[in-house]
C-alpha cells in the first residue's frame, strides 16, 4: 500500500486495526497504553509497539501531548497510518522525535478499504520518506 | 512549504534553539496540510493545564522556556487544572498541584499575559476584524471566526507554542477565504430558547455539519454574546467546526446568501425533538448530582450577577457541591461588587483561573456531574468514569437547592 510520508521513519509492528475516529485524549491511558474511549470499536486492546491504523482523528486538540505522554512512558505505537491528516499524529510524533530521541513514522492516505485486508496482529512494516510511504504485510 | 531566508535561518537554529525547535513542528506540520507558507499572527493562546499535557507537556514547555524561548506576539492561556488561588481549599491534592505549578513557571518565563481564562476574548486578547491569531481552545476559535470575524485554525497542544514563540502560523484551512464559505444550512424554528436550547442548538449543529462550514439562521435578535459563547463551545465539543456564520453578527455575513456566497448548500431545519436527542445523549444518570459545574466555558461578570440573583434567598441541599468557574479578573470585580457574596450564601462556590472539564474530578471525589454545558456533558462521558446529567440551569437550580 502506498501513502503520504507525514513524518520520515522506518518501523514495524502487528497491525492494530481501528475502523472509527481515533484519538489519544481521554481515550488511551498514557501509563499503560490501553485504549479507554468508550466509543472506540478497539476499546480494551493496547497500541505499544504496533502499528495503529485508524481512519481520522477525533475530538480534543490536546491529543497530541497524550500521545507524547504514552511515548514518555513507552507505550506508544510504532508507526501510525491514517487515511486523513491527523495533525495530532504529526505533532506528537515530531515532538517525540525532539523531547525523546522516538523515532515514530506517521503516514496518511491508505483507506479504511485497503487496511481492511490486514489481517488484525499480522506483521506490518512502514518507510516513510518525503517522497512518499509504503506500508506492508 | 516554501520558507523565506530568515525563516530558512530559523529552521537551521541561527535564531536559537527553541525557535529551531517551534520551526520543525510548524513546518511538519505546514507540509501535512499542504500549507504553501507560513504567516504572521497578531496573537497566540495556548493550553498549559496539567490534566491534558501531562508530564510530557511539561517537559515540552520546559524546554522551550530553558533554551531561551519568547513569546514573539502577545499570548493569553487557556485556565489550569487547579484553581490557582485557592486550590487547597477545593481539596486539590500537593503533588498534583505542584505539576501544574512547573507549567504555570515554565509559561511564565516564556513571557505569556497570566489570565488564565478559556473566554481571552472577553477578558485579556482582543483581536479586531480581519486579524490572523492562531488560538488554542475550541469553543474560542469559533467565537473568533464567526463573531469577531478574525481567522484562526483550531491549534493543537505543541503546535500553539510553537506558533506563539515564533509569531508565524501555517497559510491553510480558516485562513484562507475559500475555506470559510458556508457549505451547510441550519434552520431554526423553536419559538423562545432557554440557555440550554443554546448549548444543544450548538451540539447539533456541530454534530450535523462534520467537516463543513455551517450558517445558523433563525436566532432571536436578542442574543447575546454570551449564549453564543455557550452554543460555539456546544458546537466545538461535537466536531470539527471552527466556525458558524450567524447571519447579521457575523462580518461579511449579513444574510446567509451572503454566507455560502449564493451557492445552493443542504438546508437543515433544527427541531425540538433534535433538542431533546442531544439531552438524552449527554445525560447518563438521573440521580442528585454531588457537583454542580456551571462556566464551561467561564462564565462573565453578567452571567455571575444573574446565577446571583436566582441563587437569592436558596441554600444547597446537603451533599451537593456547586462550582461557578469563572476568570480572574470576573471573579475579582465579582468579589469588588458584592456578587461573590451573595453567590456563596447560598453554598455555592466561585473558582477562577480553572475549569471542570481540565480538573481532576474524579481525584477530587465526584462520581455524578450535574451541568447546562454540553462541552463539559460530551468530554467528561467519554471517559465512562462520572455520570453526567445535563439540564438547563434554572431547573438545575430549583431541584439541588431550597
């Protein structure tokens, strides 16, 4: 699949599938990296060390620092991948990157419709560049 | 994003590392958007409460008052998750407050205005029609953009800084004139509107146009700015909206032809029973409430003499707590006139310089949240930890009081 580099980096994970607005306020506690939102259709699942796809991003603009919260504590994803800009993602990634040293790509433009085909858990490896991102099984 | 030479300078830390810092974050951020430059702002309001920045916040905000950043433009912040006065008093425990101590320092260095009010626009900054201000806070961008007619984005935490220290804000979105025609239209038809109708009108609104810029038509002439304070946050809580053109309030919107500039858009007539849906939605619980939160977002010196006057002569019932949040300077000429007084004769409180949603409820002890705030009733359920009911604020009064 291929998709917009939103911020550069090379990662891997097991897909964690969200097919409804996301986001990491008031939805994922930091300190453990459990998903929380009562309206998220992957409530109860952990997003540490996997590769989170979800649609677009949601509600407050404090998103950002509760992800970079979750990055503090370890328990981030590896990578994101949206079909929106989620400007959340890309602030609390690049944030991550200067505060913490985190290396964490963002991506956007792959479709519900295309990640729908990934096998919940399966691996999945990202390059993000400027010039583009793809996103594989 | 193309950059000009000095900004050039600035990406590459030639004007020090905190701008450095701001510069890689607006430019990320400017290229994900497709921003095609970035433009000077007349001011910046950004977030620094500890229950939404967390520890990492205030490494962030740290960091950018350690290496020398400044505000390059006059900046107002949103309220702290503590009142800042009088917090020992409301039970806040010592090692919270203390983190949001070090953002209020850390802030303070960075050279912010210390107003500490999520309603800037009626107390500290006061843009003028056609300003760009890149703001933090939701309900106050849209009050920005649809009635003072200046342009601003919504600004995310991290970015809001970064913005301020530079006095520079990615060109996209509600900057740009073709982004603010309305695409949607909201009918009402609803005879006299209580100060909950406000909140719910907005709900619905916000609800129904998505990423769509909505015109509300139909709002009595007597409307005052703080209902639609209370129906932009409404708005705010329940999507992406940034602005709402009011037809005759809103500058370059006398009609709302005027608004979607001619075109055809869907037309949406708001109902009672919509009304109703939005209430059932945002209330979980029917019991007496132990917290009255009114003041999402903070109420004006106006609103505080009005609960005054119905709070005139009722005590609280036993086991209910209820807060007014208010700003500073509001809760100062509230103390100065003899409101304040009067308010807490009854047994209710005023707060500044916080609000509910941002405070730390559930640490302080209250399970059942009673409010005419459809912001507070939507952030607080979706947490699934306190019960929200959500009433206007005359019956709220007559049952928690006698």
């Amino acid at each position: 699949m291929k998709g917009r580099g939103l911020v550069a980096g090379q990662a891997g994970g097991g897909a964690l599938l969200s097919q409804r607005a996301f986001t990491f306020a008031h939805g994922v506690d930091p300190s453990t990296g459990s998903v929380t939102d009562v309206r998220s259709d992957i409530r109860g699942a952990n997003v540490k060390g996997t590769v989170l796809f979800y649609p677009f991003g949601k509600g407050s603009t404090t998103a950002s620092s509760w992800f970079l919260e979750a990055v503090r504590h370890g328990n981030h994803p590896s990578a994101i991948v949206t079909e929106g800009v989620d400007l959340s993602a890309v602030i609390g990634s690049v944030m991550a990157k200067v505060i913490y040293g985190k290396e964490i790509p963002v991506v956007s433009g792959v479709t519900r419709e295309q990640y729908a085909k990934i096998a919940p858990g399966a691996r999945v490896k990202v390059t993000s560049t400027k010039d583009g991102a793809r996103v594989e099984t | 994003m193309h950059l000009d030479s000095s900004q050039e300078k600035l990406l590459r830390g030639e004007g020090g590392e905190a701008k450095q810092f701001a510069m890689e974050v607006v430019t990320r951020v400017g290229d994900a958007v497709g921003a095609g430059s970035l433009v000077p702002i007349k001011s910046a309001h950004v977030l620094a409460h500890y229950s939404s920045l967390h520890d990492a916040g205030i490494e962030v905000l740290e960091r950018f008052a350690s290496s020398g950043g400044k505000f390059a433009v006059p900046t107002s912040v949103d309220p702290a998750s503590i009142d800042l006065q009088n917090w020992r008093s409301f039970g806040v425990p010592e090692d919270y407050a203390r983190q949001q101590f070090r953002l209020c320092d850390a802030y303070a260095k960075l050279g912010g205005m210390r107003c500490w009010t999520c309603v800037q626009y009626q107390v500290c900054n006061f843009p003028k029609q056609g300003e760009t201000v890149a703001w933090a806070e939701s309900s106050a961008v849209v009050f920005a953009n649809s009635v003072l007619g200046c342009r601003s984005n919504k600004i995310t935490a991290g970015m809001d800084v970064s913005c301020a220290v530079l006095g520079l804000t990615p060109m996209f979105g509600m900057l740009e004139d073709e982004n603010r025609t309305a695409t949607v239209s909201f009918k009402l038809n609803l005879g006299p509107l209580t100060d909950l109708d406000y909140r719910s009108i907005g709900f619905f609104t916000g609800r129904r146009a998505g990423a769509r810029v909505p015109v509300l038509e139909g709002l009595p002439a007597s409307v005052t700015s703080d209902e639609i304070k209370h129906l932009g946050a409404g708005a705010a809580a329940a999507g992406p909206v940034t602005m709402i053109h009011l037809p005759g309030i809103t500058p370059g919107s006398k009609t709302a032809s005027a608004a979607t500039a001619g075109e055809k858009v869907e037309q949406i007539e708001v109902s009672r029973s919509d009304l109703a849906a939005v209430e059932e939605d945002l209330s979980q619980t029917a019991e007496l409430p132990d917290l009255v939160a009114f003041g999402v977002p903070h109420l004006s010196v106006n609103e505080l003499g009005m609960l005054s006057k119905q709070l005139e002569g009722r005590k609280l019932k036993r086991g209910v707590k209820m807060y007014l949040y208010t700003s500073g300077q509001a809760y100062e000429m509230a103390e100065r006139t003899g409101i304040r007084d009067s308010i807490e004769a009854s047994g209710a409180r005023l707060t500044h310089s916080t609000d509910a949603e941002i405070s730390p409820l559930k640490r302080l002890g209250f399970n059942t949240v009673m409010t005419n705030s459809a912001k507070l009733a939507e952030i607080v359920s979706s947490e699934g930890e306190i019960r929200m009911r959500y009433a206007a604020q005359k019956s709220i009064i007559e049952e928690v009081t006698s």
